[in-house]
C-alpha cells in the first residue's frame, strides 16, 4: 500500500465521521492534499476532490468549488465530480446553479440516479412538483426496488394532492422496507392521509 493510500483512507474517514472536532484535522488534511495534487500529479485529481468535500464539510464554500474545478479541468467526464459541484452549489443555496449541474449530467447521462435525484430534491424544495414527480418517476425506472424513491415518490403525491396514490407508496413501503426508521416514516405518513 502507497503512503497516499493510506492518507486517503484516513481522508475517507474523517469524511464519513466528521464532527466539530475534527475541524482542524479537516483543514489539515485539506492543505496537505494540495501538497500530495502537486507532489504525485496523478492523482491529482482524487486529491482535489477529497480536498472539496472537506472545504464543503467546513463550510469554506469558495475553497471547494475552486478545488473542485481544478478536478474537472483533469478528469472532465467524471459525472460524479458535476454531482458533487451540484451539491456544493445547493449547500450554498445556490439552487439554479445545483440544478443546472445535475441536468448537464443527465444530458450526458439520463441513466445517472444519483443526479436524477438530486434534481428532484432542488425541484421538490422549489415547489416544481410535477418535474420533481418526473424525475422520481425516471429514477425508479433505473432502480424499481428502491423503496426510498417510492417514499420519496409518496411525498411528492401527496403534495400534489393524489393521496390515493401517495398512500399505496406509503403501504409499500411501510410493508416491504427493512429500514425500520423509513417503516416508521410511511406508517406516519399513512396516518396523516387518514390510513392505519
């Protein structure tokens, strides 16, 4: 194993646990990412991309776009590094510029869930139902057993005032999910349209 392996790995950890206590350790391995991009350039752009979800983590906005765009001036057809900016962009509240971000993804790839999704959560929040209802409507046709976009599915309808559809995802879900807490979400859910 390669000493930038390692890091990495430890880079993927703090990620995945990150806490208000490893802010520090954050910026560290943020700048000592700088050094290994220009140090090992190729994998340069693993490293800015590491580097932009830790700025994002720390709320530096700015620091991870920018380190993000010097990952997809090195590896521009990487679908997941365009998610990645549109999700930076949404936690920013920049929410036109998360939503042309995920749609250049899906021109180039309709088949891209995650980017399908994420389209329909901006659209959600902006009270574009029947886009977002779409979008969720296209992502279970990549992934019809996906009971988390049932739920989310469930949301949608009943926001648009279909609650007999709304309720049979909700039942569905309720019955068939081995995630207890989304079983507790629909079964709530259900009761509020009147059901259970």
């Amino acid at each position: 194993m390669l000493p930038t392996d390692t890091f990495f790995a430890d880079v993927e950890q703090v990620i995945a646990e990150f806490a208000e206590a490893d802010r520090p350790r954050a910026r560290k391995m943020a700048e000592e990412l700088e050094h290994i991009a220009e140090r090992v350039p190729r994998v340069a752009d693993r490293c800015y991309t590491y580097q932009a979800r830790l700025y994002a983590m720390l709320q530096e906005y700015e620091q991870a776009l920018a380190a993000l765009d010097r990952a997809v001036q090195l590896a521009p057809l990487d679908e997941q590094l365009i998610i990645l900016r549109g999700d930076i962009h949404r936690q920013m509240a920049e929410f036109s510029q998360a939503l042309q971000d995920y749609t250049a993804v899906l021109e180039h790839h309709p088949e891209a869930v995650t980017a399908r999704v994420r389209r329909a959560e901006v659209l959600y929040a902006a009270g574009d139902y029947a886009r977002a209802l779409q979008d969720i409507n296209d992502a279970l046709k990549h992934e019809p057993r996906s009971l988390r976009l049932l739920y989310r599915r469930g949301l949608i309808l009943a926001d648009l005032r279909r609650p007999q559809e709304a309720s049979a995802d909700f039942r569905q879900v309720a019955r068939l999910s081995p995630d207890a807490e989304l079983r507790k979400k629909a079964g709530q859910r259900l009761r509020e349209l009147g059901e259970g």
